[in-house]
C-alpha cells in the first residue's frame, strides 16, 4: 500500500515537472509569436496637405531621390491623394522617385498608388534587407492596388516617376496607402522579467511537492 502511494506521488511529481515545462516553453514561444510582427496600415489621404512624412510611422523612413527636387522631405499632395513625390505640397518641381526605407525585414506588404495621370514610365521597385532587387511591376492606373504579400525580406520600395532628368524630370505621384508587417525584437528586459515571472511560480509549485515519510 505504501510502495503504491509512493509510486502515484512520483508519478504525480513526474506528470507535474512535465506540465511545467510544457507550461514553459509554451509561454515563452507565445511571447515570441505575439512579439514577431507588428502590422501597420498608413492611410495618407486622411493627413492634411503639404504634411511633411520622413519617420513618423514605426519601423519606415520616406524619403525622395533623384530628379529635381529630392532634397527635402516628401510631403502630402495638397490636393489630398497621398504622399507625393515633392517637397511642395504634391505640386512642381518632383523628385525622381518616392522611396520607403524599411527598418529591419518587412513582409505583408500592399500599397495603393496614384500615378496622376499615367506618363508610360511610372514603376515600383523592392530590395530586400542586403539591397538584392525582389521584384518590380509598372504604375499604369490611377488608385493601383499592388499586393507584394508573397515577399518576407522587404528592406525597401522605390515609387519611380519615369523620367529622368534630363528630360525634366517632373511627374506627380501619390502613395495613398501602405501597409506592413515589421519584425519586431523583443526588449531583453521582457525577456528577463517574463522567465523571472516563470521561474517563481515553478519555484511555488516545488514547495508545494508533497512530503514522503
């Protein structure tokens, strides 16, 4: 009788180290999926005009290049179709192109873009995080919807206007929309308070271990 209770409390004393640990890692790997990726969606229609746009939005930096006016921040169009290619309210001169830099590796991305009139040149183009080109495709259409889901390693995305400087240079564009996924790195105090947490409560439940005589 004896030797049976003894065996149901190790068995017991086994089963509970086991839930533990499964309580553990489970823990641990749901912080790690809750924390791997924050989405956000830019609606830039809804911000006044000639709102300048660099690094407001976490985890992207715009900017222009290129063409005529690329030395400033790119600011809302003031007509209200989105962020523009120029540091006057959407209007002459223009930047070559639009571009969004992207903080670490990017996925889940989708855009919307006006090309105010289709020039037979506008493009987008991606790079992943080491600058290796992903894809590209052609801006022909107003409100054009563009669906880059399938990438994971975005690092950059570059709206270009279709014409170089030497023919002038100026086109109008607008993004009206953007939305990401980022990757986002735990903090090491999160993990250090939230394994602390862990290890109390299996430290209570140890204490708890019923006594053999």
């Amino acid at each position: 009788m004896f030797l049976f209770h003894r065996q149901q409390c190790i068995t017991r004393e086994g089963n509970n180290t086991m839930r533990w640990k499964y309580l553990f890692c489970a823990a641990i790997a749901a912080l790690c999926v809750a924390q791997a990726h924050a989405q956000t969606t830019i609606d830039f229609t809804a911000l006044p005009g000639c709102t300048p746009v660099t690094n407001q939005y976490a985890g992207v930096t715009f900017s222009l290049s290129g063409g005529n006016d690329p030395f400033g921040p790119p600011e809302i169009a003031y007509y209200g179709a989105g962020l523009s290619n120029s540091t006057n309210c959407g209007n002459y001169p223009t930047a070559a192109s639009l571009v969004a830099d992207f903080a670490g590796p990017t996925s889940d991305v989708t855009f919307t873009f006006n090309d105010e009139g289709y020039n037979g040149a506008n493009e987008y183009y991606v790079y992943d995080t080491s600058g290796n080109f992903l894809t590209a495709g052609p801006l022909n259409s107003s409100n054009q919807f563009v669906n880059l889901v399938g990438y994971t390693d975005i690092g950059s995305i570059v709206w270009f206007n279709g014409l170089p400087a030497s023919n002038g240079g100026n086109w109008t564009q607008a993004l009206s929309d953007l939305t990401y996924s980022t990757s986002v790195t735990p903090e090491p105090s999160s993990y250090v308070l939230f394994s602390t947490g862990l290890l109390g409560i299996i430290g209570l439940a140890r204490r708890r271990k019923p006594v053999l005589a």
